[in-house]
C-alpha cells in the first residue's frame, strides 16, 4: 500500500542513481491488466536511446520525464513497487522481491537498463498498479485530476480551514480523497488524525479552527518524518500509532493507550477513543471486521491505498467467487438447487438467512460464500421436506383409518398430494404411495353402500 512517503522514496531513488543517463535496453510486460493503453512493442521502442532527465512525483504517481515526450507514468495501487540493482530502496510491505529471485523479477513489468550497465524495474506482484506512457503527465488522468500534494503543495492554515468548512463528509474519508488532497492514504490519514486528536469520523465541516490547525500541521510533520527516513517504517517514531494499527483488537496500543477499530464509509480506521473524541450528533461507525488470514491483511492493504483500486478487488473477488461456484458444480451438490420449485425458494432464503446469522469465518469467509454453500443448503432443505412429506403421507392414512370413509376423506388426500407435489421431484413415489392408501378407503365405502 505506498502511499506518499512510499513512492517519494522511489522517485528519490530514481532521481540520484538514473538522471542524466540513457536507456539502451527495455522490456516491458504483456499484462494488459497494468500496462493501459499501450502494445508492448510501442512501448519499448518509445524508451530506447531516450535519457531520463528527471523523476517526478504528484500524490501517489510518479513519472519519468526523458529528453523527449512521451513519458513513463507509474499509478503504484496496492503493491507497486521500485527497485534498482545493487541500490537500496525502501521495500514495501507486501511487495518485497527476494535478492535470490530472478533478475528481472517474473512480477517486473517495466524494466530499463542503462547506458552504465545500472537496472531499473517496477514490479506489481498483485497487479493493482497502472503504467502508462503519456506525452504529458501533469495534464492527463488520473494526475490532472489530483489535489494539492499533501507535500509540496500545503494549504495555508486559512484555505485548509476554508476548505473543511463546506466539507460535510466525515474528515478520514475526506482525507482519503485524492481530489481534495493527493498523496494521503490510510495509515497516513489514520496518524495523522491521532497525532491531531480527531475523531476518525467527525464531520469535517465540525471542525473548529484550532482543530483544523491542528490536523494541518499533523499532516505535514507525520509526511516529512517519513520521508526524511526513506518511508522506513522501522525509524518512525515509537508514539506512532502506525506500529499497532495492524494488530489484533484488543492488542493494540500505543503509548499505553488502547487502540479501537472502526469501519469509516467502508475503510477500516485505527483510533485511540481515549484521546480521540467524537462531538457533536455523528453517524454511528460499525466496529471493523477482525482480519484473520494474512491474504485478508493483504486484502485490507489493498483498501489502504485508497483511491482507484476498488474495481480490481471487486474484480479479483467475482475471479474467485466463479472459482467456487465451478468447484461447487464439480462436487456434485449444485444440482440439488435445481431441483427445488417457486415454494422451495422461498423457504430457502429462511435457510440462507439462518446460516448467514449462524457465523463463518469472518470476513474471509464472506466472498462468494453463498455460492460456496448453495448446494449443501438445498440438499438440507429438500432432505427436510422428503421427511416432512413423508410425515404427512403416515399421517393422512392414519386419520384414514381411523375416521373410515367419506367423501370429506377422500378429497384430504388429493390436497395433500398437490403440496407435497411442491416440495421436491424427489417426492415422487411417496405421491404414489399416498394415491394407493386414498383409493383404498374408497372401495370399501361403496361396498358398505351396496
């Protein structure tokens, strides 16, 4: 999840190793997933005897300027990543590539050797990030369309203030907003917030003077803090809250104070109730799911970048959902919904509604759950109403029996008949069955009549 701080440390890289040098080599990857709007061929043609002459940074984008248009532009999404052969840089987490790996990395998709034999790649293991080659950067989306760089382009105490007043929309979700302000994502905006001692989900609009002050300048230390130590998250200061924010509820605390979590307009956000307080009539927050399986960390991860990438999870999530669902076919299972009439279906979504309250996983278990369990849910629900039919049929000719004939008790089975006939196709033969005990009792009645 680079954030500000992340990608500054790649463009800083970029800038003391690689300017003023030229591209003698390039390949770029065949993933039409990452590399928007470009062939491969183009793109490496465009690269080749080009020197870069400046690295550029805008919020979370990062762009190479070569002596000629057009330009490189790297969108780092979840797990972007810059790496330089024989040169340290910052590896986020997450997205770190081994030294023992292959060079370049399989996950590489831009890569560029220089006139001076040094090599540069960008890699996405998750594929969440976005190159392109565009002839101006600045004025193109998604940069153009970028607030204010939290960084290099700070509001006054005046216009920050100005601008949160006509803000009705809680202050972490605005902080996210990369059109309000560019760079900021959500461990940021989390410590930022504490480090102001504001409430998560206050309105922004609420916010007194001293407070949006306050926040201002919590904004600018946290950033220049993590960028004086190359976003090495291991120098940040012990008072972060960024150090616990990963932890389990209930184990996470920073300086002896517990952390709480939240779900803010969808975003998972680590507070201190203790320093942090909600004024004024605000929207209740739900309390945030528990993260329980590193690959939903790294799902919540990809929610901390914050900006463009929530239609690749929704994407990778239907990927996995038609996984299960053809896995769920194979087993055999499936085909026991089928089977189920218009009054089974209604049934079922008591059933649904039972399982779901009953509790899975968490939220990892939430992802095409219900595909995952249809066919087990229908098997139950047809098994129930063959024994319910079953029932019925013992219970008709038992009361057949006992009561004797009658016209009263010949017409009982034939409603009987027609809503078991409901149930399932499997309720077949007891249908038949309980044809054969009706027309019984009315032999016997005409005999007696005779």
């Amino acid at each position: 999840m680079p954030e500000l701080p992340e990608v500054e440390a790649a463009r800083s890289a970029i800038a003391e190793h690689c300017i003023g040098k030229k591209i003698l080599r390039s390949i770029i990857a065949d993933d039409s997933k990452v590399i928007n709007g470009v062939s491969r061929s183009h793109f490496e043609a465009a690269l080749l005897n080009k020197t870069i002459v400046a690295a550029h940074r805008k919020g979370k984008n990062m762009w190479l300027q070569l002596d000629c248009p057009p330009f490189p532009t790297f969108q780092f999404g979840m797990a972007g990543a810059v790496y330089i052969k024989g040169v340290a840089v910052t590896k986020y987490k997450r997205s770190a590539v081994s030294d023992n790996d292959e060079w370049p990395s399989k996950y590489s998709k831009f890569f560029i050797e220089l006139n001076d034999g040094l090599e540069m790649s960008f890699t996405d293991k998750r594929r969440f990030a976005t190159v392109r080659l565009l002839d101006d950067p600045a004025s193109a989306p998604p940069i153009s369309a970028l607030g204010p760089d939290a960084l290099l382009e700070p509001m006054t105490e005046g216009e920050f203030n100005k601008s949160l007043s006509k803000k009705k929309i809680a202050i972490k979700p605005l902080l996210l907003d990369q059109s309000f302000i560019s760079g900021i994502g959500n461990w940021v905006a989390d410590e930022v917030l504490y480090q102001a001692r504001i409430h998560p989900s206050q309105n922004a609009s609420s916010l007194s003077k001293d407070e949006s002050d306050r926040l201002l300048k919590s904004i600018t230390e946290v950033l220049e803090k993590a960028v004086e130590v190359g976003a090495d998250s291991s120098q940040y200061p012990s008072g972060w809250i960024f150090h616990s924010r990963e932890k389990k509820p209930g184990k996470a605390f920073v300086d002896g104070k517990k952390i709480d979590f939240i779900t803010v307009r969808g975003r998972t956000s680590a507070y201190v109730p203790e320093l942090q307080k909600l004024s004024g009539v605000q929207a209740t927050e739900a309390p945030a799911k528990p993260r329980k399986r590193a690959s939903k960390k790294d799902t919540d991860d990809h929610n901390d970048d914050g900006d463009d990438t929530n239609g690749d999870v929704r994407e990778e999530e239907t990927e996995d959902t038609k996984s299960k669902q053809t896995k769920t076919s194979k087993s055999g299972k499936q085909p026991a919904r089928r089977k189920k009439s218009t009054k089974s279906n209604d049934n079922d979504d008591d059933d649904d509604d039972v399982d779901g309250g009953g509790g899975g996983g968490g939220e990892d278990d939430g992802d095409g759950g219900d595909d995952k369990t249809t066919g087990t849910r229908g098997g139950k629900v047809i098994a129930k109403r063959k024994l319910i039919g079953t029932n019925e049929s013992q219970d008709a000719n038992k009361s057949k029996k006992t009561r004797g004939g009658g016209k009263k008790d010949t017409a009982e089975p034939k409603s009987r008949k027609s809503n078991d006939s409901d149930a399932s196709d499997d309720d077949g033969n007891e249908n038949g069955d309980q044809k054969a005990g009706a027309k019984k009792p009315q032999k016997e009645t005409r005999k007696k009549a005779k």
